[in-house]
C-alpha cells in the first residue's frame, strides 16, 4: 500500500511539474514577445524622425529579445502551432536584418518600412491563434484611420457628403471603444491611457458634428488630432 502511495505522488508531481514547466515558457514566450514589440515600435519611430543612432540602440533590444524567442521555437508555444511560429521567427530574422542593415546605412524610413513587416507578420499570428489583446486592437486602429483621414480629405475637397465623415468617424469611435474594453484594469487606470483613449474617443465623435456643419477648418484640426491620438496609442500600447 505504501509502496503505491509513493508511486502515485511521483507521477502527480511529475505531471504538475511538466504542466507548470508548460505555463512557464508560454509566458515566457508572451513576455519577449512583448518585449521585442515594445523595442519594435520605438525602433520604427526614431527611424521614421531620423534618430538612427536610438534606433539602432532598441532594434538592438528587439534582437535580444527576439533571440530568445527563437530559443523557444522548437518547444510547446501553445496557443501558437510549431510551423507557424517557426515561420514567424524566420521572417522575423530576415526583417530585423533588413532594419539593421537599413539603419547603418542611415535610412531610417526603410528601417522603420522593414519595423511596419515585422510588427505585421506578428499580429498575423496572434490573430490566427485567437489572441486578443490591446496591442492587437491598437495595432488595427491605423488602417481606420486611414479610412478617417481620406474622408475628411474628401469632404475638403467637396468630393464627400458630412455622413461620409461621420461614418469614419464612428467606425473609429467603435473601434477605440473596443480596445479601451480590452485594456488590463493596470492600464486601464493609467493617466497616461485614459488621457489618449478618452480624449480620441471624443473627437472621433466630433468630427463628424463638425462635418454636418460644414466646417472643414474644424474637421481638418479634428484630423489631425485624431491622427496624433493613435500615433501615440500605437507608440505606448501598439
């Protein structure tokens, strides 16, 4: 009797040990994940002002950090499949050498070009796997604002109706609401966020108001605003 007791608690914690060794390198994998995308996005902005000198210094950080996710590549990276994660880290290679390669010849905009590739391939992948977080949510603000950006340019040039512009304008709104939703309570409260989601989530409505009043001057200032609003977003939370 004694003897199966004792063979029953190895295999219990043989077992827990193999489930938190498990929850250990997926965290491990979410955390240099994150790590790299932080690096990533401050790379791609000195690169797009021309600090080649601070970005090289955080695409530096990004390789680091990169470099140990590929030491994880060949091991459970649940919820991402084995095939797609080592494809991403391939590509990941190639696009950190293109940036670094970019950078020491000086062109940040092509850095910050091979940064936007990078930043894309991963998203891809968390989408595919079901993740959702609020990086990913923020990092799907820019083509709606794009969308934002073209209506109230054509709305300046008399080529769009006000509901064009409102329609954009609430697309954003609904999409800021969103990622606001998706922000962890530590975040949520943070000034800094609450200052940024708040304040572009007003203005997303605003500027449809000041389309139904013809105001072009004051859909252009809002525009600008909101373009601002989520460079920052991308900048601290993409």
């Amino acid at each position: 009797m004694l003897r199966r007791v004792i063979m029953l608690s190895l295999v219990l914690s043989c077992l827990t040990h193999g489930v938190r060794g498990h929850a250990e390198e997926n965290a491990d994998v979410a955390a240099f994940m994150h790590s790299a995308m932080a690096s990533l996005r401050t790379a791609a902005s000195y690169g797009r002002t021309g600090n080649v000198g601070l970005a090289q210094i955080e695409l530096d950080d990004a390789r680091i950090a990169w470099a140990r996710l590929s030491r994880l590549a060949e091991r459970s990276n649940a919820p991402y499949s084995a095939k797609s994660f080592a494809e991403l880290i391939a590509t990941g290679n190639d696009r950190l050498k293109q940036a670094d390669e970019a950078l020491t010849a000086g062109d940040g905009a092509r850095a910050a070009a091979a940064i936007a590739a990078l930043r894309r391939s991963l998203h891809a992948l968390r989408q595919d796997a079901g993740v959702v977080e609020l990086s990913d949510c923020v990092f799907e603000l820019s083509p709606v604002m794009d969308a934002l950006r073209n209506a109230a340019a054509r709305f300046a040039a008399g080529k769009a109706e006000p509901g064009e512009v409102v329609q954009a304008g609430t697309a954003l709104r609904d999409r800021l609401q969103r990622c606001n939703g998706l922000a962890a309570p530590d975040v949520a409260r943070q000034a800094e966020f609450r200052r940024l989601i708040d304040g572009a989530t007003t203005s997303a409505g605003e500027i449809g108001r000041a389309a139904r009043e013809s105001d072009a001057g004051l859909v252009h200032r809002y525009e600008i605003e909101l373009q601002s609003f989520v460079n920052l977003l991308d900048f601290r939370f993409g």
